[in-house]
C-alpha cells in the first residue's frame, strides 16, 4: 500500500501519478489534498507518514511545488527516509542505496512524463541489502 500526499502545488501532478499507479493496479491510500485550493503541506506529508510508520503503507509518494517542503517535514519522522527526486539516476540511488522509503517530487520542477518514469523506478528497485549501506542508514537514526 503506497500512502499518498500533496498539497495546491502538487495536487495536478499527483492526479497523473494517481491514474499512473491505477494502470499499474497498485494500490495506495490518498491522504489528500483533494483539490488545488491553497493548503498547508506539512499536514498532509505528517498524515502520510504516520502510515508508513504505523504499517499501514510500506511506501510513500509526496508532491508539492518543488518536493522540497514535503522531504523537510517527512524527514522529521524516524524511521521515515525522504528523498527530493527530479531524475531517474537518483530514483533508483535512493532506493538502493539510501533505502528510501518516501519519493517527494516536485510538480513545478518534474513533468509528468519524467514524474511517472521516477515513480515506476522508485517503486521497482529493491534496496541493496549490502552491509555498507545497511551501516550508514543506521546510522542515520543514531
Ligand atoms: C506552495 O506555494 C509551495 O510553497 C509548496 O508547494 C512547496 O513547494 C513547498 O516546499
């Protein structure tokens, strides 16, 4: 289960990552917002996070304007790893490198054929399982 956030910036772009996962038959939770009027981002990267940390979603896509506010309070949450992404190279980095376990995407900054390109790399590529890795986020919690 993905669990899903955005605010005004990304509400556009989220409706095309939407219809993309919905082609792919994943499922995801959509914790909003609903519509492209002004609201507060943070509320709804918190509402999507404490999903994932609850267990309820394995993963999570977040969108405003630029990806950037959405990492900053994803980031707040132990256990929760965001990642800004605006290019294929570092979707699949982060995946296998960083374990990342929260794509935040920019809807002015990503296009929406780039953006599902990033979300479909995102969503596919397992981490390493290596142990320098495994070492370096551990000691990211530290
Ligand atoms: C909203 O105008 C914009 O600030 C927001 O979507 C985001 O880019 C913040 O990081």
């Amino acid at each position: 289960m993905i669990a899903l956030g955005c605010d005004h910036g990304g509400y556009s772009l989220m409706q095309v990552v939407k219809a993309h996962l919905d082609k792919r038959g994943l499922s995801y939770r959509d914790f909003g917002t609903f519509s492209s009027e002004s609201v507060d981002y943070p509320d709804f990267a918190k509402k999507a996070c404490e999903a994932i940390l609850s267990g309820e979603c394995d993963k999570g896509i977040l969108i405003c304007g630029t990806g950037i506010g959405m990492s900053m309070t994803a980031n707040k949450f132990r256990g929760i790893r965001a990642a800004v992404v605006s290019d294929c190279f570092s979707a699949e980095a982060t995946r296998s490198h960083n374990d990342a376990n929260v794509l935040c995407m920019g809807e002015r900054t990503v296009g929406p054929g780039l953006a599902t390109m990033i979300t479909d790399i995102f969503l596919d590529t397992p981490f390493s399982d290596e142990e320098r890795h495994k070492r370096r986020i551990a000691k990211i919690e530290d």
